[in-house]
C-alpha cells in the first residue's frame, strides 16, 4: 500500500464554491502544472530558521510541488503539505516516495480561504504565500498562527521585489512590509512574539538559470502560552 497519504476536505467542510475559488482553482492548476524540478528546492530562508530546530510537527501553506516538505521531512518532520492545486499536492507526494520519507509527509487539497489542515504544529512555513486573486490572506495567517503549539514557529516569507521571472510584473504591486504583515495578523503581544521583521537580499536564481538580486521580506513569530 502506499505510505503517502492525501486528503481532501470532506463535502461538508468545502461547502459550495464560488466563481471565485474556481478561478483560484484554475490559476493555480495550470501554473502548477508548468513547473519542473528547478521548483523542488528549499527555499533557503526555511532552511536557515529550521536548521537549529528539533523535528516536530510542521505544516507547509501553498507547498507547491514539494521543495520544502522534501527537504523538512529529510530532516526529520512530520509534514504536512497543502495547496489549493491537485496537481501540487500530487507532485509532493510524489517527491516524498522518491526522496524515501513518505512515511513522513502528509498531503491535503485546500482551498485555504475555506478549510484549514486540522492539528498543531512545531512550525508553521508560509513561504511566498501571495497571490493575484481576492483571498483575506491575514485571516488565513491568523488561523496558522493559532495552530501553533507553545513554542512553535510560524515563519512567513513574502515576495519584496519583482524578480525577472516572476508572473506578476505589475510595475505598481505593492509588497507588504514584515511590519505591515505583523499588523495586519493582529496577534496578541502577550501570547506571540516577534523573533524577527526584516527584509535581506540575496541572489536568486530562476528556472533558466538567469540570476537576479531580491527581496525578501521575512515576519517569523513564536507563539508563547495559550
């Protein structure tokens, strides 16, 4: 039998969808099916905030064809992986027999402005999670934080310049700041804390081998007690 295991939400917990989510759906469908294993890399600032830690349970938000759930898994944690795209969650449970940790990983369909993974987690990685199409984002983000267990880790890594092959080369896209992410998210000081707001450079490179220098900008928050 195989190990990997998928879910999908239940009937009840989807509901009727909208124009909206099937647009979503769709988007995401045919960019998903588009990429090629130049994807299936860790992001390097989830490599860096995971490194020091002890594997326990973590969840990937928009874990796309499977770069950082591969690579949490290798090390250790027991993952859980979701997109809003079939063929996303397909090819990370793909990698994950490949890579020989499908014991390790868990893949789920959402439509994460509708349902969201159940459970609690050590780390929670929200990496490049932005998109073109109407989604309350801080919400989405809000639950994640929510789901963390005392200690745990949500590490949110957004898009702070437009890189050469990017699909959104709108001159005038506004990226929100760490510091504007952190208000929007509203989080209680006293139960979260702020580990770090910052937004580095480095070189990155894009699927034909061309470079370019980027921004990140990087919220990573600690929940403290519940």
């Amino acid at each position: 039998m195989d190990s990997t295991r998928h879910r999908r939400p239940t009937a009840d917990a989807a509901g009727d969808r909208d124009t909206s989510d099937e647009d979503a759906v769709l988007f995401w469908e045919r960019h998903y099916r588009t990429r090629h294993a130049w994807d299936a890399r860790v992001n390097p600032l989830l490599a860096e905030t995971a490194t020091p830690l002890h594997p326990g349970a973590a969840l990937d938000l928009g874990c796309g064809v499977g770069g950082d759930a591969g690579w949490l898994a290798r090390r250790g944690w027991h993952v859980t992986a979701v997109d809003i795209s079939s063929t996303a969650v397909e090819r990370v449970a793909e990698r994950a027999r490949e890579l020989g940790v499908a014991e390790r990983v868990v893949t789920a369909q959402h439509d994460l402005a509708r349902t969201f993974p159940a459970g609690r987690f050590d780390l929670v990685s929200a990496q490049y999670f932005q998109t073109p199409l109407p989604l309350l984002r801080s919400r989405v983000l809000r639950t994640a934080a929510r789901a963390l267990r005392p200690g745990g880790l949500l590490l949110i890594v957004d898009h702070g310049s437009t890189a050469p092959w990017s699909w959104n080369q709108d001159p005038d896209i506004h990226y929100p700041t760490p510091t504007e992410t952190g208000a929007e998210l509203d989080l209680d000081p006293a139960r979260w804390s702020v580990l770090r707001a910052d937004m580095p450079r480095r070189r990155a490179t894009g699927p034909a081998g061309e470079t370019a220098t980027v921004v990140d900008n990087v919220l990573l928050v600690q929940f403290i007690a519940g």
